[in-house]
C-alpha cells in the first residue's frame, strides 16, 4: 500500500478540480435529457417506417445510406434521419 502526503493547498486544488469536473458532467448529463435527444428508434420501428426489412436495413448501414448509433449489439436511428431517407425514397410517413 503506497500513502501519498499532498500540502492542503494542493488537496484544495485538487478538490476544487473535481468539483468542476462534476459540474461539467451534470451540466451535459442534463444536456443529453433535452428532448432532441430522447427519442431514438430501434432497428425495428425503422423497418417498419420504411416498410423493409431488417436485412435491407443492414444494407442501407453498410452502404451509409442512414447514419445510426451502435450501443453493443443494437442498433438506434435519429427520427430526422429515418425521415430524410423516407423523403428521398418519394414516400412521406410523419415520424
């Protein structure tokens, strides 16, 4: 076990550098619960909203016709990005 002595000036600082860390943390953590940022669709409500199916979606990723957002094995969508490719297919579904 190794024990570090730091000055209390250094100790404040250091405090001090953690709080604003935390600071900024909360401040985008309350950022990200914004509205814009809530509503993703699953690779399901995209295929049902383009009428595709799961392996045509698969193409369009591959081929970078939809951007999208990889958490682990699953895959989520931004609603202004499903619709832009729905308008461009010349069908028009309000998501």
């Amino acid at each position: 076990m190794d024990i570090v002595v730091l000055e209390k000036s250094a100790f404040e600082q250091l405090l001090s550098e953690v709080r604003q860390l935390t600071q900024r943390v909360e401040m985008l953590s309350r950022k990200c619960q914004d509205k814009r940022f809530q509503k993703w669709l699953t690779g399901e409500d995209v295929c049902e909203i383009l009428e595709i199916s799961q392996r045509s979606l698969q193409t369009m990723r591959s081929k970078h016709k939809i951007c999208y957002a990889q958490l682990g094995r699953k895959f989520y969508y931004r609603p202004e990005e499903v619709e832009l490719v729905v308008k461009q297919s010349g069908k028009y579904h309000h998501i």
